[in-house]
C-alpha cells in the first residue's frame, strides 16, 4: 500500500526563518499530494494540494512542488511567523476523480514552533 | 458553507459504555470517511462511503466499531463496548471526488 514518511520533528525556528519539511511517499501510479495543518485543539485543514508531476501547490507563502522522480513533496516557506507553529501533515491519496479518491495515507506529522 | 459538522466535540465516557459519533458531511459530497488520530498510531483511515454505501472497511479495528451512512446527510460511527484504548480524536471527512478534501474538527474521546 501507499505510504508516506516526514522528517522527524519537532523543528523549532525563530521568526523569519526559512522552512523546509521533508516528505517522501511510496505509491502506485501518481498520487495526489497534500499538506494539512493541525493547530492545538483544532481540526485539519487543507494547505495545499498537487494532483500531478511538476505541479506547485502554494497558499498563505507555503509552497510544495510534486517532484516525481524523487518521489517527494516538501513542504517550505521563506519566513515563518509564530502563528505559523502548528503540526502540519503530509499526505498521499488517489488521484482526483478516481473512486477511491479521500482515501488518504498521512506521514506522521512534523510539530513546528515558531519563537518571536 | 457550513463545513463537515461532528458531534460532540469532546465525550468522556466510562470503559463498557456505548460511544456514538456523528456527522453531517458537506451537502452534496458524495463521498466520507472516518479517520482516527492518536499519538502512537498518527492518523488512520478507519472506513469510506460512497454514495451512503461502505467501500472499505478494512481500518475498522474491530467488532466493537461500527459506522453507519443512512443518507447522504449523515452518519455515525458507533463503539460498543468502550476501551480506553479506544481514546483517540475521530475525523470524519467529505469530497466530492474532484476537489479538495474537507475534515470536520473532530470528535475528542476519553475512555476512563
């Protein structure tokens, strides 16, 4: 089966730091990609998305490029701000429109903390 | 857009007791799934739904756990008896098939 590995945390930063979480995937075919956020107490939410080769997904300065001959999906922003701490997820599922599409295998998830 | 709504938000219960989950998916996704998070395992399909019918079952852990889609707007996840080991923040999720997929905020459950 599909599986999906993130650099193991936590990653502490000052603020403005630049960031670069790692994460690769194992898959048949050509997965989408995805990185959620998990703040304290909440939900995930979507941070961005690729459905396929060479394709960047980007939001809120986040950027994540499908790379598939590395096999691989890291997640950085050049300055990260304290409210930016968060644990965030990366994750491998179908390919849109396929039926077994929402059928995510999640990395292990990488705690960021972000000192003013 | 309301979002995927889940309740309760948090639920303590005692080991033996009945735990029910609910959600209500986002109208007109036709696909949910439920996923389970905790700190040893990180975050686990537990079953998906198509059209209100289970695809994939496979995650459920075991007997104890059982989910229910009865229409398109709702569905429960349901354990009985308890374990504390069942602890854990239960996710249901909903897409339409071709865009992004969207989780609810999540079900905190403490087994004492």
């Amino acid at each position: 089966g599909d599986s999906v590995t993130q650099m193991e945390g936590p990653v502490t930063l000052s603020e403005e730091a630049f960031l670069t979480i790692n994460c690769t995937y194992t898959a048949t075919g050509y997965p989408s990609l995805f990185w959620y956020v998990q703040y304290p107490g909440e939900g995930l939410q979507l941070l961005l998305k690729a459905t396929k080769a060479d394709d960047k997904g980007s939001n809120k300065g986040f950027e994540a490029t499908y790379r598939k001959e590395t096999t691989s999906f890291h997640l950085e922003k050049g300055s990260v701000q304290v409210s930016d701490s968060a644990v965030y997820f990366c994750a491998a599922g179908a390919p849109a429109g396929g039926t077994s599409y929402g059928k995510l295998t999640f990395g292990q998830g990488t705690i960021l903390t972000v000192h003013p | 857009d309301a979002g995927v709504i889940q309740s309760p938000r948090h639920e303590v219960t005692e080991m033996g007791q009945e735990v029910t989950l609910r959600c209500k998916p986002i109208s007109g996704h036709d696909y949910l799934f439920w996923y389970r998070q905790t700190m040893m395992r990180g975050l686990e399909l537990l079953i998906y739904f198509n059209n209100n019918v289970p695809i994939d079952d496979s995650g459920m852990p075991e007997d104890r756990f059982s989910a229910k889609m009865p229409n398109a707007s709702f569905s429960t996840l349901k354990i009985q008896p308890s374990e504390p080991r069942d602890s854990a923040v239960y996710f249901c999720a909903s897409t339409a098939g071709v865009d992004t997929i969207y989780f609810g905020e999540g079900s905190w459950l403490t087994v004492v």
